[in-house]
C-alpha cells in the first residue's frame, strides 16, 4: 500500500518519517488509520531499507486516541482475529515491537489513549513542551489496562507512577515525563524534527545487523526469566554478528581512527 489517506511516509536515505495524518480530527486513531499503520509496521518486518523510523502528528496534537465518532458510525467492524476492533488495533501496537527498526516518537500536545500506547511502543520518545499525555481508556468507562499500555507503562516508569496514570487517567505532562524517565529529553515543539537528527546520525553509524538485533535483544530481555536466558540471547545476537564482514570493517576502522563503511553484509 503506497497511497496511504492517514499517515504520510517521508523517505530519507534509510530513514522514514511517519506523521500521523488526519491533523483536523487531531490523529484521532479510526479503521483507515489502523488498517494502513497495520500495512506499514507489517511490511517493515523483511524490509532492509529502512533502518530507522520517526513518528509524529501533524497539526497540534501527536495523537488524540480512538476517533469515538467514527467508532460510532462504523457500519462494519474488522475481524482482527475474532476481537473485532479491539483486536484489530492492537495488532498494530505488536507489529510495532515486532519490526526490526528503532522507532522514535516526537511527542508534541495530546497523546490519548491509543495515541499514548503508540508512544509506549516506541523505543526512544522525545517531548515537545506541549506533549500532554495519559491512559485515558479509564476516562471513558473502560479499564486503563490498554493497548499495551499495561505491560509497557510499568516497564518505563515503574510499577508506582504507572499505577497513579492508570488508575486516575490524569496527565503525564512534558516536564514530569522527564523526570521518570518516560522521555529521553523535552524541547521546544518547533524543534522536535532537529532533536531527532543526532540520534537518527548516531544510530546510523551502527550496523545495520547490530542495530536490529540491539532492539530485538533489549525487546527479549525485558521479559527474560534470569540472568542465564538474557545472556543467552546476547550470546546467539553477536555470533550473528561476529559471522559479517561489517563486524570485519568496523575493527578496521576503529584501529585505523575512522568512521566505518558497513554494508549490511
């Protein structure tokens, strides 16, 4: 799916900028936003073009959560594996986790509901001074228990703090998301697309294997039973890697004091 009508995707080199695209409705989450993130995070999965993604919202908001109009006046509801549309948005969230490539989110005004999930599932988050966010499933009569946002709030900010946003769905505001280490840094909202870039230019001067299988290691560790099954992953990724010739070309240039050429292989 190329012609995508709620998300727009910017090339550049390696990189792809997804914005969130329905910037009237604030990005509010509906089934054609659902079905073309599926596509898009699915399709990343044997995609070695791209190495990096960063996601945004155009307009004022990153994502404002389900779009409950369009909920209401849907006439057909996905299958999503026999949970309707519950099920079929939070496959959305799993292919997230599942694709190989970082994703960096810039997180500017509101981001609700499923909005703040797509935040959770990321794996580096940077704030705008505007960036407003909570669990607010609770809010409307639902558990806050999410999306994903169970399992990924605790894991980020402890089980405390996790337990307030969920239990009360108030606002992590852009100041305190700092403090806890929700967000790696907070700037002004103009300047979300520049804060992206050292870390887009540092992480491309990794290999691309390196940078895939440092997600997919941290992604398995998370929820490793011990110290031996995480070492155990470790152990598998950088014999993966010790077989390439990047490995090769990045020894060379650290001896010879240079930045290295990887090629993939």
């Amino acid at each position: 799916m190329s012609d995508y009508q709620t998300i727009r995707i910017d090339k550049e080199g390696p990189v792809d900028w997804l914005t969130l695209n329905r910037p009237e409705m604030l990005n509010a989450i509906n089934t054609p936003m659902v079905t073309e993130l599926r596509e898009y995070f699915g399709g990343l999965y044997e995609d070695d073009s791209v190495r990096i993604v960063v996601m945004r919202g155009a307009g004022r908001a990153f994502c404002a959560g389900l779009d409950i109009k369009a909920s209401e006046a849907r006439e057909e509801t996905p299958w999503g594996g026999g949970m309707g549309f519950q099920g079929y948005l939070a496959e959305v969230y799993i292919r997230m986790r599942r694709c190989p490539q970082p994703i960096i989110s810039l997180v500017h005004g509101p981001a609700c509901g499923g909005g703040f999930s797509f935040v959770l599932a990321s794996d580096i988050r940077v704030a705008g001074e505007s960036a407003k966010m909570n669990a607010a499933f609770i809010r409307l009569g639902l558990s806050a228990c999410d999306m994903g946002s169970s399992y990924f709030l605790p894991r980020l900010v402890g089980t405390s703090v996790a337990s307030e946003l969920m239990l009360t769905g108030r606002f992590i505001h852009a100041d305190r998301a700092l403090a806890t280490g929700l967000v790696s840094e907070v700037v002004p909202d103009s300047e979300l697309a520049e804060a992206a870039r050292p870390y887009l230019h540092e992480m491309l001067t990794t290999s691309p294997m390196g940078l895939r299988l440092t997600k997919e290691g941290l992604n398995m560790a998370i929820d490793a039973p011990g110290l031996e099954a995480a070492m155990a992953i470790e152990n598998r990724n950088q014999l993966m890697c010790s077989k390439t010739e990047d490995v090769k070309e990045g020894m060379r240039a650290f001896i010879e004091k240079r930045d290295p050429v990887y090629t993939g292989r």
